[in-house]
C-alpha cells in the first residue's frame, strides 16, 4: 500500500497544538473554515462530469442528495421523501435537469415524479462516494440532507445555489450539534461565498 500524505510541523506545533474533541465546537470550527476561499481553493475537484453523466449530460443541473444507508440506524432525523420532491419542485422552472444521488436504493416515487418535472434525469445510487461529490460540488442547485457529507459539499461549492435542512436532530439532547449548523443550513440559498440570501421558504414540515 502506499504511504499517505505527510504533515510538516513546527518544531513547538505539537506542544502548542490543542486537542479539539467531537462535538458542537469541533464542527463550528470546520464550517468557518471551509468557508474560506483560501481553504476551499485546497480542495480542487476535476473539471467536467461526462465520466459520471455521460457525454453530453446538460448543464445546469439540480443535484439532490438523499442520505440512507446506515444513517437510517444512527439518524436521529431524517429528511422524507416528500420534502425532497417538493424542493424539486420548486426549482423546476429554475433548471431543466437533474440528478439525484444516494447510498441506497432510490425510490419509485422520486424517480417517477422528478422524471416528469425536469427534460433530463439522472439517478445515481450506485457510485463512489468521491463521484457523488463530485456530482453535488458541480450543481448548480444543491438540495442536501442533514449530513456531514452534504454539509462539506455545500460548503465547497462555491458557484452553486445551496439548501440543506433546517432541523438535523430530533433529540433534545443535540441542541448544541444543532445550533452549531443551523446559521448556513435551514433550507435556505447561499449565495457564491455561502453567505444566506433571504428569503426562501423552508420545506413543509420544517418549520
């Protein structure tokens, strides 16, 4: 196997260096950071699409990303799939296309409604997680779930149009996680530097 990258420290970084445990601060300090231009400029992603897409796919294009898989067992909320095709809906005047990703089986629901909506329709639910990336930072629409994957793909698209849910957590006990997030993800635009447009409705049921 070959070796990862190494991280060359100051002589005095380790003594200096504060250990940051999981939790409300730990992620409040990775969204202000990925918010920075000089940060977000230290995670490239390749130009084009037409390895994932096909030749040809039409841009601009909605991307909605679904999270199932294992969060299904750890998830304290989850985001429905009525909410996700009434954000669909709601873009569909704004971009003629669209592509849905997930990490488990897409619904016949969503396939069959947002067929209808948009004149071109991808749905990915099996591909690589670095492919579906890919996929949310080139949208020009991004709707996400409430997951840290989302979240670092909104952050890092930076020409796109974001929403990603209001409500992350349904316990009480995650207030803190909750608020830490809650200033860039309430289904609501950013705008180029991700900073909230205001304005746009939240999903039925997120109020």
């Amino acid at each position: 196997m070959g070796r990862g990258p190494r991280l060359w420290l100051r002589p005095d970084a380790a003594a200096s260096a504060e250990r940051i445990d999981d939790g409300a601060r730990k992620l409040k300090l990775g969204i202000e950071a990925l918010r920075l231009p000089q940060v977000q400029a230290r995670f490239p992603v390749a130009p084009g699409i037409d390895d994932v897409l096909g030749d040809n796919f039409p841009a601009p294009y909605l991307c909605i990303h679904i999270r199932r898989g294992d969060y299904v067992n750890v998830a304290s909320h989850l985001v429905g799939d009525a909410q996700f095709i009434a954000m669909a809906r709601n873009y569909a005047a704004l971009v003629q296309n669209a592509v849905v990703v997930s990490d488990s089986p897409i619904a016949p629901e969503i396939r069959q409604t947002l067929s209808a909506l948009f004149a071109r329709t991808e749905f990915k639910d099996d591909i690589s997680a670095f492919d579906t990336h890919r996929l949310m930072r080139k949208a020009h629409v991004l709707v996400g779930s409430n997951s840290q994957f989302s979240l670092i793909a909104a952050l890092l698209n930076t020409e796109g149009m974001i929403a990603l849910p209001r409500k992350w957590f349904s316990d009480d006990g995650l207030a803190e996680l909750e608020n830490a997030v809650r200033d860039v993800c309430d289904f609501q635009i950013l705008n180029r530097i991700n900073e909230k447009v205001q304005g746009q409705s939240s999903l039925p049921g997120e109020g």
